[in-house]
C-alpha cells in the first residue's frame, strides 16, 4: 500500500447494524426530512400535472391513461409535450 492512500474504514469507526435496524434508521431519517412538507401546497406544475389532469378523476375511464400524455392531453394531439407516464399518472389515481 502506497504511503498517499487514505483508507477510512479504519480510521473512522461505522457502527455495525443489523439489515432490519438499518432499514428502520435509513427509514425515519428519510421521514424526518420530508415531514415538513406532508400538508405542504402544490407547486409549479403540481396544479397542471394533478388538480387539473382529467385522467385522475374517477369519472374518466382507466383506459384513458394509455393514450394520453402526463397532463391529460390526448398524444396524438399538437398540443401534447408527447410525455408518455402512465405508471406515473397511476400512482396519482
């Protein structure tokens, strides 16, 4: 080993956790970072992509998701941005 190379496994001590402890930790860390924003407003295109999109209301039909862009438009359409998300535009559903 060359004199120059640093290896800070040894000079800085991680604590060993066990798989399942270290899921929970990643997990509240996680949690405790975004809690804040849990009753947060919608913002910049939020309104457009969710509030506004046609698809995400329960009168549409499902099968809508599968020709239409993320906003609602329908992709054959000259005014669709052509942005295909259906998982996406599922998960608000």
């Amino acid at each position: 080993m060359a004199p120059c190379e640093v290896h800070w496994d040894h000079r800085i001590p991680l604590p060993k956790l066990a798989p399942v402890r270290a899921k929970v930790t990643v997990a509240l860390v996680a949690l405790l970072c975004f809690i804040n924003s849990y009753d947060g407003e919608f913002v910049f295109d939020d309104s457009e992509a969710i509030v506004n999109n046609k698809d995400l209301r329960p009168a549409t039909p499902l099968n809508n998701i599968w020709s239409n862009d993320f906003w609602g438009s329908n992709l054959s359409s000259n005014s669709s941005h052509k942005s295909y998300r259906p998982l996406t535009v599922l998960t608000f559903r």
